[in-house]
C-alpha cells in the first residue's frame, strides 16, 4: 500500500496545533525555539513551541568536527559558561599541514590565512552541545518529541505550508501495515521551520515547490567521515587543532584532514571531501583510513582506540548559493538552507545565529497576530547581521578550489592572508559554480582505477566495523527508505558507465552489486546500515536514488561526536 491508501484507510490523523513547529533538534532548530521563548518570557506572551526530531534523542544525529566560534552561543544565551555548556576545551594552537606522501610541511603561524586562525574557539562535541540545548530548550517551555520523523509537508488550500506529518509506524518491507501499525500525527502551525541539517529530505521538497532557487548558483556539497579516538594520556595535546591539505587527494579533488584534541585524553578526526569530484573509482571512505596512516596524523593516535564513526553531508556554504529561505508559511534554517563556512570549516556558530534570527522573526509574526505569511523580517535581520557579513568575506573559498587545488591554495592566501594585510576586508570580485555535484562523475574508462590498502584494524578499518560502532539499527521490517525511481537505472546506467560507484562513495557498506540466481547484476540496498549521512541522495549521477525517512528513532546514535 502507498502511505496515501494507507491514509485514506486508516486515518484520519490525530492533529496537533502550535504556533510554530520545528522540524529537527539540532544547532538551527532548537536555537529558533530557544530565542522565540526568550522574548516571549521578555514580553510576557504565550507562543507554544515543538520540535520535531527524528533522532532517538537529540543528538543522536548529530556529526561535526567541531572547532566551534562562540559568537553566536554569546548572543543566544551569554551566561552559557555559567550554566555549564559543554564548551570546556580552548584552542591551544593551530597547525595547517601541507602533506606528501610521507612528509609535511606547516604553514609557519605569520603566513596563516585568517580562515584558519581560531583564536578564541573551542574544540567540542556537537552532539553533546545539542543535548545540552535541548535540556536548555525544554527549561524554556519547548516541547521536544524525539523518535519523530517529520515524513511530509502540509499545505493549506492556497498553496501556504500548513505544518508536517510524521511518518507511519509498523510498516513492514512490503508496505502492508502490521500488528505494530500506528498512524503518523499531523502537526500544524502558524510557521514552520525546517533545520533538518543538509540536503534535507523536506527541505530539498520545498526547494522545488516554491522555486526557491531561482537566480542562485547550484548548491555543492562534501561528505564529511569522523572518528573519535581515545588516546594515550603522553599523546594528549589539550585544544590542539590541525588541519591537513595535499596526500592522499592528487588534484582533481578537493578536500582536507582535520584533527582535534580534545579533553580527556580524545582526539576528534575526520576527511572532507567536495562531492563533485570527478573519478567514479574514488572512495571517501577509503581516502580518510589511508590518510590516518600519515605519520603526521598515526603519530596523534597511534597506541590509541578508535571509539566513535560516523559520516555527515555538508554544504560548501557560498551565500552565491543561499537559496530564498522563506515561502510562505516557513522557513529554512542552518545547513537546511546552506548556512556553513567552508573556509573556516566551521557551521555550528551560522546554524545557530540563523535560528535565532528566524526565531525572532517568527516571534514578531505570531504576536502581530499573523499567519501562513512570508517571514520577511528573517531575510531582512540576516541581510543585516554579521552572518552575512561572514560568509560574504568568505564566498569565493570553494568556487576557487573548482579551478584547482593549487589555484585554491594561491587564490586563498591572497584572499585571506594579503588582502586583510593591505586593509581590503572582502575580495572585489565574485566567483560562481554553475554544475551541481552529480553532473562531475566521468565514465569509469575514462579514469584511472584506484588501489586502495587493506585495512590493518589498528588504525585503518573497513566499512562494517565502522558502522558497528556509530550505534545504527533501523526496524528490519520497514520499507527502505533509500527509494530508486527506476529499478533498471544503476544497473543498465551507474554499473555499465560508472562502474556502480554507490558502492564506493557510501561510507557504510549500504549499497552493492550482487548476482541473481540468474546470473544477471542487481543492485542491493542495504538500508539497515545507513547514517543518514544523504551522499547518495546528492552524488548519485543519475539522481534515481531519493532518500525518504525512516521510522523514527532509526539510524545511527552518536556519543560524544
């Protein structure tokens, strides 16, 4: 059955109604339902509040290096060190490491571009500061439902968002509703924020539906592929932070290293790689364990044992590519709309400066007594902010990476290191992308196949015992929900022209090519192990593959990432 036969069966759905609804409990969105309650308390007012979360709890999703700027955690909640905020650990020091196959070279401190100095940061676990918000939110008067997927956008007669479904639960492989079966809930709304995170499933959906960008460049994206490691007490460099360009990318990829010590004897570790990368022989995930065998990088973690892994899409975050983030009856914030800086590898700080200006805005709406309108004032109050401000001084970071690594390298020096140094604050010129990520892989003929090292279990691992360890499960007896709008495509197009590289740039062993009794290729999608991480949605070069939500609760359950 399809979820409306099973509507038109079984529903019709419980609602609920809220002045604003807020789809996803990470940096965004519970910084939009923080800052609505605080004015609300400040102008004694009764605005009610929810957040939806697809998680298991909130931050059971959530994945970021994270060297964190506090700019905005000051602006949202200034006594945040007193209230015991998961900021512990200051950057110490900052290293940029230029590395061949065997060496390195660091960038001496007096030539470090801006983008890379964090003085004044620290080095945190996201998922853990999310908590922390959440805890914070519900003190507020927020309501939190966690395990909730918000699964579809509701709309009003005249075309204005509504609110959200949430997805069916007890819904076996075979669509049928089982014993378990219980209808999703309607949500409904004054507004509706949307800060599912990047490529969101909902967000991309109202992307299309309102046009919202039109007159923008093409948004790009890079997977992201972290671990958390313990190590010895001798190796520990408390707020160190470093970063690593060159080996093991060569120069038709963009990407880095990056790696954080954090406290307690951790170091927080991962590889970034941009999406539009050409060869479809590439894996991210192989890239990253190679990397690790860096003497630069083994000489952090050696001795030391792997904890944590999980893998994230990001935005590239040029405001060139920002689309509208209003429409009427929501809104987008955080890495839903593309708020990120890539060239400070930095997006907790943006996420939560853009929920607070939505969150104002909202505010501002529903006690004016308005509703299912634009929230104009929110673009007004970013066009306004340092935020913009931010991420225009940095727009070119990526698109000149486009041209190259070496052309990248020069262009930010220039950028970020001489131009400030003569007093010009942003570039006098703007680059644009004009391709989205799938339209880059080439023919696998066309390039050249990569061999890539056995993992040793010491320090580099394969894919299965990666996945262990970032807690995923899902319900079995569920339809997947990485969905191909044409069965026959990856076989008769991604395997014979691409080599099936859904195999290759998955980071956790979701997709493979099997034979059927008949000897015929097919492709088998192990949704089971997915961690929600959207790279296939966004690099598969045919786009056949959509991915939907889950039932609530599933996928991976991250501590301390």
């Amino acid at each position: 059955m399809t979820p409306q036969e099973i509507l038109a069966q079984h529903g019709p759905r419980e609602a609920m109604d809220y002045d604003v609804v807020i789809v996803g409990a990470g940096p965004a969105g519970l910084a939009t339902a923080i800052r609505i309650k605080q004015l609300a308390a400040e102008k004694g007012q009764e605005v009610s509040v929810v957040v939806l979360e697809k998680g298991s709890e909130p931050g059971a999703h959530i994945l970021s290096g994270a060297v964190m700027d506090p700019i905005a955690m000051n602006e949202l909640i200034p006594n945040w060190k007193e209230l015991g905020a998961p900021l512990h650990q200051a950057v110490s020091g900052d290293d940029l490491l230029v590395l061949s196959e065997t060496g390195a070279t660091r960038t001496p401190d007096w030539l470090m571009p801006r983008n890379f100095h964090n003085d004044g940061c620290y080095v945190i676990s996201l998922s853990n500061l999310v908590k922390w918000l959440a805890s914070h939110a519900e003190g507020l008067g927020v309501e939190i439902f966690p395990g909730f997927a918000a699964a579809e956008v509701l709309f009003h007669d005249n075309g204005s968002v509504k609110g959200v479904a949430t997805g069916n639960l007890g819904v076996g492989k075979d669509g049928e509703p089982t014993d378990n079966f219980q209808l999703g809930m309607e949500l409904h709304a004054k507004y509706t924020v949307f800060a599912e995170g990047a490529r969101g499933h909902l967000g991309k959906q109202l992307l299309s539906q309102f046009k919202l960008t039109e007159g923008r460049d093409p948004q790009t994206y890079a997977i992201g592929i972290k671990e958390l490691w313990e190590i010895p007490a001798d190796k520990a460099k408390p707020g160190l932070v470093v970063h690593t360009a060159g080996w093991p990318l060569n120069d038709d990829a963009f990407g880095g290293g990056f790696l954080y010590h954090m406290e307690g004897n951790q170091v927080t570790l991962g590889y970034v790689i941009g999406l539009d990368y050409s060869n479809p022989w590439m894996s991210p995930f192989e890239e990253m364990q190679r990397w690790k065998t860096h003497p630069s990088i083994r000489a952090h973690i050696e001795g030391g044992k792997r904890i944590g892994y999980g893998a994230r899409a990001l935005n590239n975050g040029t405001p060139q590519a920002l689309p509208k983030t209003v429409f009427p009856g929501g809104a987008l914030v955080g890495c839903d709309a593309g708020f990120l800086n890539a060239a400070r590898i930095k997006g907790s700080h943006a996420a939560i400066k853009s929920g607070m200006l939505c969150g104002e805005a909202a505010f501002e709406a529903v006690t004016a007594g308005r509703s299912s309108d634009m929230l104009t004032g929110y673009e007004d109050k970013y066009k306004a902010s340092w935020l913009h401000e931010e991420l225009w001084t940095y727009r070119n970071f990526k698109n000149w990476f486009k041209k190259s690594p070496l052309v990248g390298k020069l262009m930010t020096g220039v950028e970020h290191w001489f131009l400030p140094k003569i007093g010009v604050k942003s570039p006098p010129w703007t680059l644009h992308n004009a391709a989205a990520d799938h339209t880059k892989l080439l023919p696998a003929d066309q390039c050249p196949q990569i061999a890539y090292p056995k993992p040793d279990g010491k320090l580099s691992f394969d894919r299965l015992s990666s996945v262990f360890i970032s807690n995923t499960n899902h319900e079995e007896n569920q339809p997947a929900h990485l969905t191909l709008k044409d069965a026959s495509v990856p076989v008769a197009t991604n395997l014979a022209r691409y080599a099936g590289p859904e195999g290759r740039y998955c980071p956790a062993g979701v997709y493979e090519y099997v034979k059927t009794d008949a000897g015929a290729d097919r492709l088998q999608i192990n949704a089971q192990n997915c961690v929600h991480c959207k790279t296939s949605d966004i690099k598969d070069p045919t786009q056949n593959i959509v991915w939907v939500t889950p039932e609530g609760g599933g996928g991976p359950n991250y501590v301390g990432m």
